[in-house]
C-alpha cells in the first residue's frame, strides 16, 4: 500500500486542500471570538452584580477580596478573578451600564477594556476609542498609543473648506481624514530640519506614517511627476484612502504656513482629481502639513480655493517624561492584570 504521500493525487485535490484550510481558520477564529465575548459578559456580569451588592449592602473592599480568593479557590485554573480585576470588573458595569452584548465594547478583549478604563473618564470616548479598536483591530499596545496621542481629539480637528467644497455627507467624512497636529514623534526627529528630510523620514517609515494618517490610507508614491503640456510638477506625497475611494494629496512645509502654499496644493489637487480619478472615486483632496500656522490666515487662504484643502501642523516632540514613565509595555500591563491569553480556545476562559 502506497503512503499517503506518494499519492497520485485527483485533479482539483490542491484547491479543495487550501478551502478546507480556510475552513479550518475561520472556524477556530469564529470559535476564540465566542470565547472572548462568553467572557467579557461573564465579566460584566461579575460587576453589575457586585455593583448592586454593595448598593444594597455597602460592600467594602475587604468583602471583594474575599469574594476573590473564594472564586480562585474554586476555580484556580483562571487567570482573571483575582482581588484589582474584580475592582476592574466593577468599574467596567459602572462604565457601560447597558448589557455590552450589542455594544462594541463586547468584542474586544478585557485587557483593551481594562485600558479604556485606565485611561479614559468620558463615556463618549471610551465609546469612540472601543468602537476603532473594533473595527480597525488595533492591539492592546496600539489602542494605549492612540489614546496616548490624543487620536480622537486631533481626528477631524485640521481647518477646512470641505463644508464649502464638498457635498453633503462626503464633506463630514473628508473631514475625518484630517487630523491636527499630526504627530510624527516616531521618526526621532528634532530642532529644526529640511522639508526634503521629513519627507525622506516619513517615506522610509511608512507602516507608522500610515498609522498617523489614519485607517484607510495607502501609499502611492513621492514626488509623484506630472506633465502638462512639458512643464514638470511634481506633488510631495500621494495617498489614496481606500474606506473613501479618494486620492489624497499631501504636500510638507516646515515653516509657518504661507497663503500662496494654497495656491499650490489647489493646483496640485486639480492635477491629481483630473489625470488619475476615475469616475467611480470620490473627489480628490488635498492636506497641507506645516510647522506652524495661523488659523485665521489658513480659512482666508482656504476660503477662494476652488479644492477641497485642509491645513494642519505637525510636532514630533516627544511626550513629557512623566507620560512616558506612565506607558505601561505589555508585559507589565499583563503582569498588573493577571492575565493570561488563552493557549486554546477553552484553555482556562470558563
């Protein structure tokens, strides 16, 4: 009898091989979700439950660490009971007092929780920040990063003229492509430098550069050349955003915004919405980054603009040591929680 692997293998056995696989994937991927979710409720559960404990009997802090070691006691193979990840879970059914199932909170792992919790007070951006992790699979690191960085507060913040330029809802969505300041803290840079240089810095980090600008972005290339009628330009740097179907022209100041760098970037924006939109994008817009600028000075700038243009700043200073010192790694972050990943999709959840 033949091995298995010495075979003559039926035609269509490769295809049918690499479907099964996938099977198998979204299978084991569909079953830790469900995991995940059973134990965040389960979670939640523990903490509405001890909420209206101590609302009726004044339950203290000695009472939750006993209810703790009993728990871990019975159940010693979980990592999650322990005395502060009661507290967490008490703090996250005062958080989100609606059962969490619908809610995109309820999809994210509890140590994106506990972080949410941490580091945010307001509802609405716990809300905001969990429903991005959600959608865009950000990991715990990444999560801590954006509310670090003040994602939120900086997205949609850059002056326009897309309300004027734009219709409808398509101007609300542009708007949410431009943040301001940009933080380009990750390329190391300091003091003064050359507009040439950040572009080069930018460039050569791209997978960050794209994290700052936002979901959605690709890149297409830098001094990307244009012809018209032999005259050369060339635009700075170009992207395309793929959740709006756009072309997004990017062009670099290191110096206080001037009004006849409007001027360019709208005719660099025309170019690009004429030779390379197709009829099925959305209209092209562009996004001046500069060191500085005066707000007053950018919306008369941008008022007689025939293009959809934002202008926003920059920085790349680093955060203030004390943050820095605050921003846990993960290791630690584990550690403080006593959490472990599941090695399997029932491994000690439940």
């Amino acid at each position: 009898m033949a091995a298995p692997r010495d075979l003559a293998l039926p035609a269509g056995y490769t295809d049918l091989l690499g479907e099964l696989k996938n099977r198998v994937r979204v299978a084991r991927t569909t079953a830790l979700r469900t995991v995940n979710t059973q134990l965040i409720e389960l979670y939640w559960s523990i903490g509405r439950t001890i909420l209206e404990r101590q609302n009726v009997e004044s339950w203290g802090s000695g009472v939750i660490g006993r209810l703790a070691d009993d728990l871990r006691a019975e159940f010693p193979e979980m990592k999650g009971l322990s005395r502060s990840n009661l507290f967490y879970m008490r703090g996250f059914a005062a958080a989100w007092p609606d059962p969490i199932v619908q809610q995109a909170v309820g999809q994210l792992p509890w140590g994106h929780i506990t972080v949410l919790l941490d580091k945010l007070d307001r509802p609405d951006d716990r809300a905001w920040y969990a429903a991005a992790a959600v959608e865009y699979g950000w990991s715990r690191n990444v999560l801590l990063n954006m509310i670090m960085n003040k994602t939120l507060e900086r997205t949609g913040a850059a002056p326009s003229n897309f309300v004027q330029r734009l219709v409808g809802p398509d101007s609300e969505l542009a708007q949410q492509v431009a943040k301001d300041p940009y933080n380009f803290e990750f390329l190391g840079l300091s003091g003064e430098v050359a507009e040439r240089d950040l572009e080069n810095a930018l460039t050569s980090r791209i997978p960050e550069t794209l994290r700052e600008l936002g979901p959605g972005f690709s890149f297409v290339g830098r001094q990307v050349h244009f012809d018209v009628d032999g005259d050369d330009f060339y635009v700075d740097m170009l992207f395309f955003n793929i959740d709006q179907s756009r072309y997004v022209v990017v062009e670099l100041k290191t110096g206080k915004f001037q009004p006849e760098w409007a001027g360019k970037l709208n005719f660099y924006v025309a170019l690009v919405d004429d030779m390379l939109r197709r009829d099925h994008h959305n209209e092209t817009i562009g996004i001046l980054i500069c060191g500085t600028k005066n707000d007053r000075s950018v919306r008369y700038s941008l008022g007689r603009s025939t293009s959809p243009m934002a202008v926003a700043a920059y920085t790349y200073d680093k955060l203030p040591p004390a943050e820095q010192k605050a921003l846990p790694n993960e290791g630690r972050l584990v550690a403080a929680l006593e959490w472990a990943e599941p090695e399997g999709p029932l491994a000690g959840a439940l």
